[in-house]
C-alpha cells in the first residue's frame, strides 16, 4: 500500500495549474483588543435592537430552504440605496458576485492596480487572463492608457473599485467617464464604500447599458451576514441569475438583514460618526512626522511611513493594536492601512503609533 503522502501529492497534482500557482487571500486571525485591519464598522447594534432582532430569529424556520431570491431583503435594501430589486442580485458576499461576472463574461480581465486583491485571485482561479493598469502618483485612473490597454488585449471586464481598496480615494468621474464611454467591456464598478463617499454611478445606470454596480452591507455594520448586491441593466441581470447559485442566501443573513435595516436612524448615526471620526483621524496623521496619509472616501485611511511599515505593523500588534500591512516592492512601499474605529481606539491607536514612531 502507498504512503498517503504519495496519494496526497497525486491528488494535490490533479488540481488545475491556474489553482496551484496562487497565494490565498490571508486574513490575519491574531487575538488583539482593537481590531483595525478589515474595514469593519466598530460599533454593535443597541441593545433593544439587538433583542428585536434576536427575537426575528427565533422564528426563522431553518428546516427549510431559504427564499431563493432574498426578495423581502432586495426590497429593503431597494428602500435604503434607491434602487430597483427588479434588477438586483445579491450574493453571499461581493466576493460570489465577483466570481459570477468572471463566470459569465470571463476574460482577459482587466484591473488598475492597486486594487482589491480578490478580482485577480477569482480571475486566475477561473483561468481566465489578467491585465494589470498602474494607478498614477495620485491613485486615479488613467483612463487613456487603460483604454488602450482594454482594447489591445479585447477585455470583456474591467473592475473599477470607487472608492478604491487600499488607497481610499474614489476615481474621478471625469477618467470613469471615458473609460464607459470607450470600451466595449463589462465595466463593474464596486462601490462596496458608497456611504462614506456618498457618491455613486447609479443614477447613470440607464445611460451605460455596460455598467454593472455592486455593493454591500459588510461596511456599514453587517459584515456577518455576507450580503453583497449587484445592480446592472436587465439583459445583464438576467443573464448573471442563470449561474447564481441556488439559495445563496441564507435564511438567517435574510431575516437579520430585513430587521437591521428597518432602524435607518442607527446605521445612518454611525455612519456619520465614522465619517466625523475619518477627519480627525486624517488631520491628526496629516501632521505626524515620518507618516504621509492619504485622503480617503472610505472608512479607513492608507499611510506611507518613512520607515519599515512592516515594523512598525508588528510593534503595533505586539500593544494588541490590529492595522493592515501593505508594505511590498511597488506603489505601496512602506504603506499600511488603519480602519476607522470607535473614538477611543482612535485616540490609542495615534498614542501607540506616535510612541513606536519616537521610540524607533
């Protein structure tokens, strides 16, 4: 009998080239008190909407499948974002929608770079070619070489992240402009950070046939639900839903979403703290020597150190303080990524950083 480690081997050499030769997309797991690395919304739900929810719950019949569509949850993320759920998908994270549209329209797939790391990863993982376009000095699209470079390389999508993971800022409306109206490609734009910048392309919707809009509940406080949604004309709908997975949508991500979002007031209140908290945030860093922070339309802030971030990372998460290591050869030499928290980690994540800084 062979030693299972030869059997293993063979079984690992059957999985696809495409497969093998990424990197998983690594989330950091250490226990820390405050957690800044994953753009999460800091605050919990009050304590009386958290029973009324509880209480949601209970009824939820989980023996049996859930609605297939979500169509109670479409309507009322149609009721919060304007939106028609006539022409909506929702996924099990943005991340399922992502991988739907590389399905359908496949590739090459084109991308600036840098970008959210998962629209390249689903790309090679599906086996489908990735062109890459360097962002400018100040992280907007050059819209004129990304066309050309759609066009060279007969793109079928292109993902423009607005605002932008990692770098914060939104691209302008002016080089996104071009961009639809000179390729013939899928242009998805994610804007999973829409109610930090509160500006969006869905009110040109109608005018782009080619655009297709995503979104989340992860940023503004349901992170735990896995709930992405996608928008897109409904040739474009229609078509996605064919590969849509069967109740992708769990009973349970149903009903909370449909209760959450009955209490406007509270998220649309945290919201604006977060966004409050942003300014400081950037203002006080602005002033840091050794950090240069950049402007964001998110609910984190990108830095660039003047010494080894990675250093300056690890420091950080040995005072139990969580924040993103970016630091690598390219664009983001030396950067790191903070998520906007409560005001109090805010106030301890500037002491712990002004301490290292002075001590280094």
């Amino acid at each position: 009998m062979k030693p299972k480690s030869t059997k293993t081997a063979k079984l690992v050499g059957l999985i696809r080239p495409e497969v093998r030769a990424l990197k998983a997309y690594r989330v950091d797991e250490t226990p820390v008190r405050i957690k800044l690395d994953a753009m999460e919304n800091p605050f919990s739900l009050p304590g009386s909407v958290q029973k009324q929810l509880a209480s949601v719950l209970r009824e939820v019949k989980i023996n049996l499948y859930p609605d297939p569509s979500g169509k109670e949850l479409k309507e009322s993320i149609a009721s919060l974002w304007k939106m028609d759920p006539d022409l909506m998908i929702l996924g099990n994270g943005s991340d399922e929608l992502i991988q739907a549209i590389i399905l359908a329209f496949g590739g090459p797939v084109l991308v600036p770079v840098p970008t959210f790391a998962m629209y390249e990863i689903t790309s090679r993982a599906l086996a489908q070619p990735v062109v890459t376009v360097p962002l400018g000095e100040d992280f907007d699209l050059d819209a004129g070489t990304l066309i050309k470079k759609a066009r060279q390389s007969k793109a079928r999508v292109i993902f423009l992240a607005s605002p932008n993971n990692p770098t914060g800022n939104r691209f302008s409306d002016k080089a996104v402009k071009k961009i639809l109206d000179n390729t013939t490609a899928a242009v998805v734009i994610d804007e999973a950070y829409y109610s930090f910048s509160g500006k969006s392309w869905l009110p040109q919707l109608n005018k782009y046939p080619n655009m297709i809009i995503l979104r989340t509940l992860s940023k503004i406080g349901f992170a735990g639900l896995r709930v992405g949604v996608l928008t897109a004309s409904p040739g474009i709908v229609n078509e996605l839903n064919k590969i849509r997975l069967p109740y992708n949508i769990n009973s349970l991500s149903q009903a909370a979403g449909v209760s959450a979002l009955k209490h406007r007031t509270v998220i649309n209140r945290q919201i604006s703290t977060l966004i409050s908290e942003r300014k400081k945030l950037y203002n006080v860093l602005s002033r840091m020597p050794g950090i240069t922070a950049y402007p964001s339309e998110t609910n984190f802030i990108l830095l660039r150190t003047t010494s080894d971030a990675s250093v300056i990372q690890k420091k950080m998460k040995g005072a139990g303080i969580l924040i993103k290591d970016l630091n690598g050869p390219g664009p983001l030499k030396n950067c790191l990524r903070v998520t906007i928290g409560t005001p109090e980690e805010n106030r301890e994540f500037l002491r712990t950083l002004k301490t290292i800084l002075d001590t280094a």
